[in-house]
C-alpha cells in the first residue's frame, strides 16, 4: 500500500510544461509526486457580507467545509477520511474564500469525492449550523478578546483604516452580526456566490492526465449568474496621527500601526517594495531592521516587523499567507507585546519602541536604502523567497493568488528576476512614493487607557533603562529615540474597552 | 488560464548504509556517520533538487531542568546559540548572507535548530554549526539583552488559556518530575533570567556535548562530501555530556483535582489526565495506549459524534496520547458548553474509559487508526525539512533514527486485546489528574 515517495522539484526548477488548458481551473501538474492538492477559489469574501450579517461568508464555507452533504453525514465524512489521514479546510479574507486540501495518491478518488461533495452537495443541516455558528460565536466572544492581544491589536489597525468601506469589518464578522445569520442566510450568500462562473479550480501534484477536466466539468454543475463585485475599497488615510486605546488588564502592550497605500501586486513599484519591506521589517526573521533596533540590540520584545502586504495570523507561521489578495493594502508596521519590567513603566517601554519604529521609518523614507543594504537584501531575499513555495499546495495557493492579480510569470517565479534587475534608484524612488511618517493610525492594547493617553499627550520623553550595561553611542541613541516627537491632538485618541471590541458595527 | 506544470527533476540516491526493505515505511535510503567522540549524523537524500535540511537536535529540553529557579533555561538558551562565536561573531548575518530559513524550538525534550539553504553552503554550514555548538561565546550584556526578549516571548504567548490549564494540569499531576513546569518557564524566573550567566556558560559545558547532540541532514547533497565535511569539523569536539539528576516521579496513588481560574472570557474547560509509561517502538502495550487515545477520543469516535457532532454538548474533543522521553501523562481536553454540564460530560468520558477496558474494539476502528497513523506520517514527508522534522521525536527518544521501522511493525502487531489491556492499565483513578479551568468570578 504504501509507495516510495518521488522526489519533488524545488521552486527554483518549477518551469512551465506543457498541458491542456482547462478554462476555470488553475493547474500545477507535478506527476511523480505522490501528493495531489486541490484549492477551489470562491471570487467572494467578507466584503461580500450584506450589512448587518458580517461574518456571513465566512459562515457559510464553515458550514461546507464541517457539514454533511446530501450524500454522507459529517460524522460519516469524518470517518471516511480519517484512514487517508486527509481532510479539506477553508479560509475566508476580505475578497477570496478558498478551499484547500491535500490527500496522498494511493486515496485520490474517494478523497476527491468527498471533497467536491462539501462544496457542491451541502446538505443544510440545522444541527451541523447551529454547531460551526457556535463555535463561531465562543470564538468572538472569548477567544478573540482574550485569546492574543497582538493579532487583535493588527485587526483593529485594518478595522479602523477601512471605516465605512467592505474591508471594515473582520472575516469572522462581530458578536451581534453572526448571532443575527440564519441558515437560510447561508444558503442564500450561497445562491448568489457559488457559481460556475465564480469558482476557479486548482490542482496541483501528481493527479492523473484527464482528471482536472472532470473536477472542472463537476463545478461546471454549479449554476452560473451575474457576480456585480463591489469596486476596490477607498480606506482612509488619516489626517495626522490617530490612536486608538484598547483598555485591558495586561501587564505587555502589543503595537500595531500603519496607513494605507496604492501598492498592490503588478505595479511596477512592487518589487522595489519588496526588498524594501525585507530589509526594513520581514516577517519573523532577524534580518529584519526593526527587529534589531527593538529587540536584538535592545532587547525590548518578541520581535518587531513591517508590511506591504495583509498577513493574518502571523504569529501562527514564517512564510507569507497565500491566497489573501486583496486590491486594497496597508503598509503595516507590528511591534509584538512590550511588557512591564518595573512597576509603572510600561507606558514608557510602549512608548519608547514606538517612537523607534516611527523614527526608523522617518529614516528610511528620508534617506532612503544605500547600496548596501540593498545589496544585502536581494542576496538574503533571493534565496529566502524559495522557502516561500516549499509544499505543491503553497504553490499553488501562489498560482491562484498570480490568478487574482492577473501576475504573469507568476509571483514565485518573477520574484528572483525581479529583485535582480532592482537599482537603487528605483527602489527609492519607490519608498518616495508609497511611504510617509506624518499620517498614521495606531493601536494599543494596555492597561490604564486614560494615563496612556495622557502621557501621549503630554509628549514627555519616555526613557527605558536595561538590565544589563550599554555601549554609550547606544545610549544617546535612545535619547533622541525617547523623545521622538509623535503630534497627536486629544480629538484623535479614541479610548474603549475590551468588552466593546467588535461587539457590533 | 495559464497552466503551470513542473519538471521534476529527480536525484539519484547514492550509495548508502541502509537501504530500505520494499516493506518499510520510511520511503528513503540514509547512511549514518558516527564518529568516536559519541556525534551522530544521518544524511538522507530527499526533497527538492539544489536544498538542503540542516537540523541540529539536542536531547535537551526543560526536562533537564532541576535546578530551582531555572525553569524556562534551555528554551533561553536555545536563543543564546544565536548569539555568535570568536570565529563569527554574527551568526545571523552570515547564514541571512545564505537566504537560509533558519530557526530553533525547544521543548519537554529537546532543542531544535535548523537552517533550510541552497546546497551550495553545506560546509558553511558544516563550519558554522559545529563551530556554535563547540566555541559558543557571549558577553553577559547580550546575555543580559536577549533575557528580555525572552520575556517578551513569555508575554505574547501569556494570555493564552492553554498555557493557564497546561501549568495547572503540571503543577497538580506532577510531584518531583521536571515535566512539573512548561517550557517557557514560571515567570518568576524567566524574569530572572538577567542574573543567570554563570549558569548558561555551564549549561553549554554539560549539554552541549557530541553525545548529546545529532544532526539529521536531509535534500540535494554528495553522501561522501557530507561525510567528508562532519568529520572533518566534528570530530575535534570533545565529550563531555553530564546526565542531569532528573527526580523520578513517586508513584500516585489516588486521583486528584483541581479548579483554576482564568482571568478572561472562557468556556468551561475540562482535562482529564493519566500517568502514562515513557514512549516506546517496541513495547506493544505502551503503542496500545496510543492507538487507544484515537479510537477512543479522536474525531471518529463514538465520544466524539455525541459530544462535538450530535449533541453538541462541547466545543471540542482532543485527545493526546504522544508519550514522552521519560513516563508522563496522556490527555483527553474538551471545552463544555454549558458549565452546569461539566460534570455530565466527565461522566460521560470516564463511561468511555470504562467502557475501552470492558470491550474491545471494532477490528475496522483499529484498521482505520493504524491506517491514518501511516498516512498522517507519509504525508509530512514532502520537503527535505519536513522529512528531518518527521525524525525529531525518534533521535529525541533514542538516540537515532533506526526506531522508526520497530515503531510501526509493533504498530501493525497492536491488536484489540492490547488495547483494552493498555486502557486496563493506564487509565486508572490512581493515576488520574482532572483540571477544570473556568472564568475568573466576576468576569
């Protein structure tokens, strides 16, 4: 039964090979692996909740992906899939709901059945609704309140830049929106939403030859109808600096903060902004610029990162999330949880590594990268970014996002020529363009919201001392950094409880 | 739409030590490189051509912890290894030069480190790893400075309810073992981890030792020139390993229990714990208990259809059975939705417990379970990390990797009558620690 494993091709040798195009399926055909993986793309998301039902499309992939269907019962699913050691898994982002799962070869058939039938054959239990919509609701409740303050300071970041817009609310909707969503809500987002003209099939691996033509022939079964997508988001940039202070008992106070730009995949800004994003914040590695000013030399936190991008759940993974795209995006900067080290002085240490990543960011758009830092850059980068397409269903969860933003060659394989060709000139000439230091929203989450504010205010310099000595350059470094001037009038500090997080729009 | 295929370009397995029978499970060949100072190496040739693993384990965790007021030190020290030797002062600029994902992890057992790079460094790598574990040096200022961003990863995880009810379950089910304390330590004492140079030099001294230490390197390679290179820089590392005094756990003689609160919004959570035996690939009554913790509690069990699927009486069911290095416990978790129902759902899983040690299990159910234990083990297998990965727990355990193919032919000889025998005798009242965790009153 079980076979030897064929060796896989890296990133690197990835070419395009020849292969019959199927209309509506994306495919990634690898035949000696002996790992098939699917990603059905549904063009709906979040932004696609009717108001007042927040939380709908993310619902109702819940319920396909952990319901029955007309054919087995989902405790029937379950045992059917669990001797393959398979299963299938949805995620939903503001634009994109995909459906993913990765079974080995010898298990193809009865796997596709089962996974092809959550999709296209849901049974609507009530039992299986009230269930995913329970967990769904402890979820907001508790969990994402309580749970990890610095992904829910990174969503009241994106939550407050895109006030009054269809990104505004969170994927998972708010505490009184999901209680308001009925079933017969599900199967009408359903109705409107999973169309044959609407789904894109990938397959990747080594699937037989024929096989993606009937998985595309059985979503064809889908009815089609006219998809009216609401047009990119407007988000807000802010006019000075505006806080937002989540009150909470903590002893650690999680930053995130950021504004919006006109930078997407395919622009030709893109790369160069790419390389600067590396080497001033890549996500959970020591190359990272902020990541040295804050916590390898200082040692302040967990670490310190920067974004062009969305990058939900990062704390969860090292490599880019895919299949997140989106027209609209942030540059985003997160300072993981700075805590208390004495008695009183955690709005300090707050502070203090605020205004250090605010004055490096002043810095780098003043002045821009130098030839060696971006030297360096693209030599780390070039070989990193392999790491990002590992696995056939990271690869083609990259395919279908180059699908969305219409990228071709595709992200994984442009990235490495496209970091070659970058001059100095571009990539500054890009930071120019898409960064700035004077606009900005910011969150907090921490104790004593009032004294935070007023210690904002007042715009005191806010020292930190160390457990250990320092060389003394360091030291008047911080200096200049405790008292980086951040200018916030009171009108623009918004103050709420914990409680009041995401309970309603 | 545009298709994108791959050519998979295929690498010649060279000549090894250990050529894999049709029937085993571990689809690779590997050869193993010992040298006389006690360091193991395992070289297998395995996923994607011009990439290699480099995976360092060391038979260290937070169970060698015993002495008091150092709980949390070897996932501290796991962060000092990349603080740079004479030779290279800045590990991290050299192997980011190299575009390499590299990493750590400690845990009960172990500590990890890892870089994932193009094969064209492996004896960089080669040198900068054998140099780190042998030369490493650091001045008490960086010691002083990575204590807190220790804290700092202390804190982003430190609301979590999990790691409330894990120190909980902890400090109630052990007596004297060091699997007493988590990991990331009390926080006391990550909080004191400023005040501990001294003590991280001997840390290095007595567990960063070649006998103490393998390294499993896995992907696009030349078997010689790997052997060539690990002896070349291994070999000069002197041993030295000192087996920490480890408590030996007493033996529990009555069940216990406990309530703890958490200081935030939560459901009702409900842990039942046993003491179990330490992990074994041969001993067919210690991979029972295994298999028992599937069909049992797992997402197929008639336990789990009532309470997740049918009733819905529970948030989830969760069910760990993984066995440690040294006896520890098993663990059957679930979230309660209604907390006046807490009790009528232990009820109901101390039913299913009796219930395993009457009967004996459905021959499909043991045929499923053993079946998804293969498969849930051939589909990581798909990167060179992963395939390294997939080796820890065998190399943490005993030493070497060869257990892999004893563990699952005593996994094919487990049969039904063994596992009623396991739940017989590990799932006991006096070897029983239950843990509720609710919301703070006032919440």
């Amino acid at each position: 039964m079980m076979k030897r494993l064929a060796l896989l091709p890296a990133l690197l040798f990835v070419v395009g090979a020849c292969e019959p195009a199927v209309e509506g399926a994306v495919t990634m055909r690898e035949a000696d692996s002996p790992f098939i993986a699917f990603n059905v793309w549904v063009k709906a998301g979040s932004q696609n909740d009717p108001a007042g039902k927040e939380g709908l499309a993310a619902l109702t992939a819940s319920l396909l992906s952990d319901g029955s269907t007309t054919q087995d019962s989902y405790d029937d699913i379950l045992a059917k899939l669990y001797p393959m050691a398979a299963g299938y898994g949805y995620q939903v982002d503001k634009e994109m709901t995909v459906f993913r799962g990765r079974v080995h070869q010898d298990n193809l058939d009865a796997y596709y059945e089962l996974f092809r039938n959550s999709i296209l054959s849901p049974a609507w239990s009530e039992e299986d609704f009230e269930r995913v919509k329970s967990q769904t609701m402890n979820y907001l409740e508790r969990t994402r309140r309580y749970g990890r303050d610095e992904e829910l300071s990174k969503e009241l970041l994106f939550s407050i830049a895109y006030e009054g817009t269809p990104y505004a609310h969170p994927e998972e909707g708010y505490v009184q929106s999901v209680a308001s969503i009925t079933l017969d809500d599900v199967q009408q987002f359903y109705a409107d939403h999973y169309l044959a003209n609407n789904v894109v099939v990938g397959i990747g691996g080594g699937y037989p030859k024929g096989f993606v033509q009937q998985a595309r022939a059985d979503f064809d079964a889908l009815p089609t109808g006219e998809v009216i997508q609401p047009a990119a988001p407007q988000p807000n940039m802010p006019d000075g600096v505006k806080v937002l202070i989540v009150e909470k008992d903590v002893d650690a106070t999680p930053i995130s903060m950021g504004f919006p730009t006109q930078l997407k995949r395919g622009h030709e800004d893109f790369w160069p902004m790419v390389a600067m994003n590396s080497w001033f914040g890549e996500h959970r590695e020591s190359f990272s610029h902020l990541y040295n000013v804050i916590r390898e030399t200082r040692g302040m936190n967990y670490g310190d990162y920067s974004y062009i991008e969305a990058y939900p759940r990062g704390y969860t993974t090292q490599v880019p999330p895919t299949n997140v795209s989106r027209q609209s995006q942030l540059f985003e900067i997160w300072i993981r949880p700075i805590s208390l080290t004495a008695p009183g002085n955690l709005h300090e240490r707050t502070l203090f590594a605020t205004r250090a990543a605010w004055r490096e960011l002043k810095d780098i758009v003043d002045n821009g990268m130098t030839d060696e830092t971006l030297g360096d850059t693209k030599q780390f980068l070039r070989n990193y970014a392999l790491n990002w397409g590992q696995t056939i269903s990271r690869r083609l969860g990259y395919a279908m996002d180059d699908e969305f933003y219409g990228m071709d060659p595709g992200y994984l394989r442009e990235i490495r020529p496209g970091l070659d060709r970058l001059t100095l000139e571009q990539v500054n000439a890009a930071i120019q363009e898409h960064l700035q230091y004077d606009n900005m929203w910011v969150v907090f989450i921490t104790a004593d919201a009032q004294a935070m504010k007023r210690k904002l205010l007042s715009g005191v310099a806010t020292p930190i001392t160390y457990a250990g000595e320092k060389p003394a350059e360091l030291l008047a470094e911080d200096e200049l950094i405790a008292s980086f001037p951040i200018q916030v009038d009171e009108e623009d500090i918004t103050i709420i409880g914990i409680e009041e997080v995401f309970e309603s729009n | 739409m545009r298709i994108l295929a791959g050519t998979v370009f295929l690498l010649a397995l060279a000549g090894t030590a250990v050529a894999q029978q049709a029937d085993n499970v571990f689809p690779f060949d590997y050869q193993v490189v010992e040298l006389e100072n006690g360091f193991k190496a395992y070289l297998i040739n395995a996923g994607a051509p011009g990439q290699i693993a480099y995976v360092s384990m060391v038979r260290t965790g937070s169970r060698d912890e015993v002495e008091e007021g150092k709980t949390g030190f070897a996932h501290f020290f796991e962060h000092m290894m990349f603080r740079g030797t004479e030779k290279y002062p800045n590990f991290d600029s050299v192997t980011a030069s190299m575009g390499a994902a590299r990493n750590a992890f400690t845990s009960n057992d172990m500590t990890v480190y890892y870089e994932v790079a193009p094969s064209e460094y492996l004896e960089t790598l080669v040198d900068l790893e054998s140099d780190r574990f042998m030369n490493l040096s650091y001045a008490e200022p960086d010691f002083r400075t990575e204590a807190g961003a220790v804290l700092g990863e202390y804190q982003q995880g430190a609301r979590s309810p999990f790691r409330y009810l894990s120190e909980a379950v902890r400090t109630t089910a052990y007596d004297a073992h060091t699997y007493r304390h988590t990991t990331i330590g009390f926080e006391a004492d990550v909080r004191a981890m400023p005040e501990g140079y001294d003590y991280s030099i001997g840390f290095h001294r007595r567990f960063y030792r070649p006998e103490n230490v393998v390294l499993v390197l896995v992907g696009d390679f030349d078997f010689g020139e790997a052997e060539r290179l690990i002896r070349e820089y291994y070999t000069q590392w002197e041993p030295g390993y000192q087996t920490p005094d480890i408590p030996v756990e007493p033996r529990q003689t009555r069940a216990r229990r406990r309530t703890v609160e958490y200081p935030g919004r939560t459901l009702p959570v409900l842990s039942i714990n046993y003491k179990a035996p330490a992990w074994s690939p041969t001993d067919r009554n210690t991979v029972a208990l295994q298999v028992l913790g599937r069909v049992a509690f797992g997402s197929t069990s008639d336990l789990y259809k009532e309470l997740v699927v049918r009733e819905r009486q529970v948030q989830y069911l969760n069910s760990s059975f993984g066995l440690a290095r040294d006896p520890g416990l098993v663990s059957i978790s679930t979230m309660v939705m209604n907390p006046r129902e807490v009790r009528a759902v232990e009820t109901r899983i101390l039913g299913t417990v009796d219930e395993f040690k009457t009967d004996l299990v459905d021959e499909q159910v043991l045929a499923d379970a053993k079946s998804n234990m293969k498969y849930g083990f051939l589909m990581g297998l798909e990167t060179a990390q992963q395939v390294a990965f997939s080796m820890i727990g065998y190399v943490i355990r005993t030493g070497g990797i060869e257990a892999v193919e004893d563990y699952y032919r005593t996994l094919d000889a487990v049969t039904a009558e063994d596992v009623r025998a396991a739940a017989q005798q590990w799932l006991v009242d006096s070897g029983k620690t239950t843990v509720t965790m609710v919301q703070r009153r006032g919440r």
